[in-house]
C-alpha cells in the first residue's frame, strides 16, 4: 500500500497545470452557464413555476444535461489525456523500470481518474448552488431562495450518479491506456455517448454503462418507476467498473513494453 | 574472476515471423562502459527492454546482478537506471518536478533531486518547464532520473540521438565519468562506432539479430591483420628476401610492399632486415584497420555466430 500511495502522490504531482485538471471545473462550468442562459432567456416560463420547490427542477436540469450528455464526454477526455501523460513520451519505458510493481500504476492511474471525476461532480453540484443564488439575486421571482435548497436530495443525487459512472471510467481508461492514439479514445467515447442518447429510452439503456449515470440522476428527481431500479444501477455503475477495473488491470499490466 | 552485472544466455525474441534477437550471449563486466554497437534495426533496444523486463524474451535467460531476472521481482530494478530512447519526461513539470515524480515512486529524497540535478548540471534550470528545455537538456534531465537513485547499472539506449554537437559532448563527458566518479556500470547502445570508440571499454557488435563480436576494443583491433607498407629501390628483390625470412608481402606497383605485421615492433623489424641486406628504404608506414574499418567490415558480411571472448 506504500507504493500505491507514492504512485498517487506522483499523479497528483503529474496533473498539475494539466488540462485534465481544469476541466474538472470548466465542464460542469459549461453546463451551470447553459443553464444560466436558459434561465434567462425563458424567464417568463420559469418564473411562473412556484408548485413545487424551485431548486428541484433547477436541478433536475442540470444533473440530467450533466450526466447524460457532458460527463461520459468529460471521462472520455479525463481518461484520454491522463493516459496521454504517459504516452505522449513513452513514459512507460521509464515506470515500468522503476522499483514499484506494474500494477500499482494502474491502480493509481484509476484512482487518479476517480479523483478528478469526483472533484468535477462537487464542482458541478457547487456551480450549480451558484448558478441558482445568483438568478436569485438578479430576480428573486425565480423562487431560488438558499433557505429552499434541498441538500439531501440533492446531494444524494450527485453522489450516485459519480458511483454509476465508475464502470465508464474503468472502461475509458482502459480504452486509452490499451491504444496511444488519442482518436481511439475520442471515437469510442463519442460514439458509446451518442448511442447513450437514442437508447436511453429503450429498455437495453438500463444494462448500457454510459446511460447508467443519466438513469440515476432521473431516478433521484421524479420517476418513481426508476427509483425501483437503484440498487440495480449502482450494482452495475459501481460494482461493474470495480471488477472491469480489475480486470483492465490485469490486462494492461501483462503487456510489452513495445 | 570477473563479475559480470548482466549476463544473458541464448536471449532470443521473436516479433511474429521475425527474429530480432537471436540467442544474444551476453556479458557485461562490473565497473565497465559496455559499448552495445549496430545498425539501425539490428535488435539494440529489443535487447535492452528484454533486460529491464520490458518486455518478455522468447527464448533464453537474463541474469542482473548475479541473478535471475524475474519480471514481478522488483528489487533488482532499485539498482538500475535507465533511460531509453527518448527520455520519459512531463514537459508541463519543470525539471526538479520530473524529478520529484521519480522520487515519489522510488521512495527517495530531496537531496537525491538536488544531487541528481548537480550531476548533469541542470540546477540553474530545475525550475523552468521541462518543455521549454533544449533537447541536449531533456537529454540530461533523462540522465538524471536515471541516475536519481545512484545506481550501481545504468543501461542507456542511443543516449546521444537527436543531439547537437555540443549535447552529444556533454552527454559523453558525463557518461565517461560515471565508471570513476560515481561507480557506475554503463552498459550503452549506439549505432555510431565513433560513440563508442570514445567512450567504451568493452564492446559488443550485434547484426540482424546476433552478437557478432564481444570484448575489448584491442581484441576486436587484435582479430584484424596489421600491414606495414614499404617503400623501397628494389621492390622485386626485397619481396624476395622478405619471403625467404617467412613474411607474406606483396608487391603493389611501382616501389611499393605491403606485408602483413604485427605491430610497431614489426615494421622496424622489417626496416632493419632489407638494410642489413643492402637494399634502401625510402618509407616505413604502420597501417591499422581502424575500428571503423572492422566494424563496417563486420557488419557488411553476412551474419556468423557469435564470435570473440570475453574475460
């Protein structure tokens, strides 16, 4: 466990001044501005809206956009330009001679990737707090009131929808830590992400791992026949990255160093 | 008797249908720079990732240090350095930061980054982005990490690639002064005989897969015949005496011999011979194949078995 944590300090050490670590924050700060544009645009429609705690459709918004559209793109770009941190100089023929055990970079490498995953879920549940007090402030109309936030459920919300996308994540860094090329990366995640959108609906997009996250976040807002479907979620968010993450690992670790 | 830090038996690797390593016989002595010489493409870096576990040999065995390599054993792996092709650098971390992410890993000190950087003098330059370095730079930083941990073997493949004229002579400088000031074994690939020439004490010549030659830069000098060329009044004549003393000269036009000698010790040998017998000599010229010669002679005939010993 030594060696993992030094390996976990060396890729904290490795993402400073990276673009992976900015987009922790610019990502969800995209999705918090489109928001805030709608909010604005369609003022008339939302300040109409009181039947209901206004924070919960304000945030149903966003998690769903979030979740579904922008954060299997953002594990796709996380993954990709954390492995490229190794590939971009074949970095690897220097780590694997080092006197730490193969596995331990994986395991880091997906810590790592968890990490910053987990961070751009806070950022984005923050920026959102903000979003919201600040539309508050320019027109109190909206309802948006920061005694009204509904902090369980909300935070609840963002929490399951990071563990439902922890098989995405084992999957994405597979992908990039398996081929260099970048493109691969991208093609893969875009496409699994666009296919995410048309089956969403169907009932294979219960068992398709980058709808998982989207479903969550439904579940936690108003649909009662998917909050049926938690523990069904979680197991294969959560559980299923754990065991793809191992066995990714096993895989990549067993190869040359070509 | 000779320690040997690496010795490989029969190494062998295969990349589909094409052998690029072929039972290699290794043999590097301790406190050595072992000069891997050969062409582009020749099986160097296969060699050198098989010896640290980067990749798996097909067939034949690696020994480091007096023992077997094991591809999950990692204790061995403390005691090398290592640095291969390019070097393995972060160029959004400034140069002490590639180092503290080698310290990290390898579980060292702050004293071991300074160290590290005093050795290829990069201090000056420790808290600038490894980007912005020139490649000679890169190449040092390189050399650093690799040298992070002191080690007792650093293996370095075509260190010098990519360098201008001053890097390649500050990378070489460094190099020859690890043996004596640091106690390290260099074992080292290149594809430039002159590289090696300048810096190794122990040669090895591989070609199309095989270690065509191993041992000293004289051994190798020592296989290949010295001429003493003769300039002479009687060339017909002093060919004669030559042959009846058991020399084999030829006779190359015009007042010229060539006759095949044995060092310095022979061409005066020579010179005094044809006086002795009244015959003049205008000119006596040793003439040694360089290791240039040898190695462009070596490696343009077809592929033999390994050959030359070691001690």
């Amino acid at each position: 466990m030594n060696a993992l944590g030094r390996a976990l300090r060396a890729e904290i050490l490795k993402t400073r001044r990276t673009l992976a670590l900015a987009m922790t924050v610019l990502a969800p700060l995209i999705i918090a501005v489109i928001q805030f544009a709608m909010y604005m645009q369609n003022r008339n429609y939302y300040l109409g809206r009181q039947a209901e705690n206004p924070w919960l459709s304000f945030n149903q918004n966003v998690i769903v956009f979030w979740s579904l559209m922008m954060l299997p793109l953002f594990v796709t770009l996380e993954t990709a330009l954390l492995s490229g941190l190794e590939y971009n100089r074949k970095n690897w023929t220097l780590l694997y001679t080092l006197p730490v055990p193969r596995w331990v970079f994986y395991a880091a490498k997906e810590l790592i990737s968890l990490a910053l995953i987990a961070l751009s879920n806070a950022a984005m549940f923050g920026l959102m707090l903000l979003t919201g007090i600040i539309l508050q402030a320019i027109n109190p109309g909206y309802g948006l009131s920061a005694a009204l936030i509904p902090w369980a459920n909300m935070l609840q919300a963002y929490a399951l929808v990071y563990l439902a996308s922890f098989l995405i994540i084992s999957i994405h860094l597979w992908v990039s830590s398996r081929w260099p090329n970048f493109v691969v990366a991208l093609g893969v995640g875009i496409g699994a992400t666009v296919a995410a959108v048309l089956i969403f609906q169907s009932d294979w997009g219960r068992f398709y791992p980058w709808t998982l996250p989207g479903l969550l976040a439904l579940s936690t807002t108003n649909k009662a026949d998917l909050s049926m479907s938690i523990p069904l979620f979680l197991a294969l968010g959560a559980g299923g990255g754990l065991i793809f993450a191992l066995l990714a690992g096993w895989n990549i670790t067993r190869r040359d160093v070509l | 008797m000779t320690t040997h830090l690496i010795e490989t038996d029969k190494l062998t690797r295969w990349f589909g249908r094409l052998i690029a390593v072929n039972s290699v016989d290794l043999r590097v002595p301790q406190g050595s720079i072992y000069g891997f010489l050969g062409p582009n493409g020749a099986g160097k870096t296969t060699t050198i990732r098989m010896l640290l576990g980067l990749i798996r040999p097909t067939a034949g065995t690696v020994r480091l240090f007096g023992a077997p390599l094991r591809e999950k054993s990692v204790e061995h792996r403390g005691r090398i350095g290592s640095l291969v092709e390019t070097p393995a650098i972060y160029p959004h971390l400034t140069g002490r930061e590639n180092l503290e992410v080698i310290r990290e890993l390898r579980g060292g000190t702050r004293a071991q980054v300074a160290y590290a950087l005093s050795v290829v003098g990069l201090e000056e330059a420790a808290d600038r982005p490894a980007g912005h370095y020139s490649q000679g730079m890169v190449q040092r930083l390189g050399l650093a990490q690799a040298l992070f941990s002191q080690p007792e073997l650093l293996i370095l493949d075509e260190p010098t690639n990519g360098l201008d004229p001053a890097g390649i002579h500050e990378v070489r400088d460094l190099i020859r002064r690890l043996p004596g000031e640091y106690g390290v074994t260099v074992f080292l690939s290149s594809h430039l005989l002159a590289e090696i020439e300048q810096m190794a004490t122990h040669i090895g010549i591989i070609q199309q897969g095989r270690l065509i030659f191993q041992g000293t830069p004289d051994e190798l000098r020592g296989r290949y015949q010295d001429y003493v060329r003769l300039q002479v009044d009687q060339p017909e004549a002093a060919q004669q005496a030559l042959r009846q003393l058991g020399w084999q000269a030829e006779h190359n036009g015009n007042h010229h011999l060539r006759v095949a000698a044995n060092g310095p010790a022979d061409a005066a040998l020579l010179n005094t011979q044809l006086v002795t017998r009244g015959l003049n000599v205008y000119h006596v010229e040793l003439e040694q194949p360089s290791l240039e010669d040898i190695f462009l002679q070596l490696t343009a005939a077809p592929t033999v078995p390994a050959a030359g010993g070691l001690s």
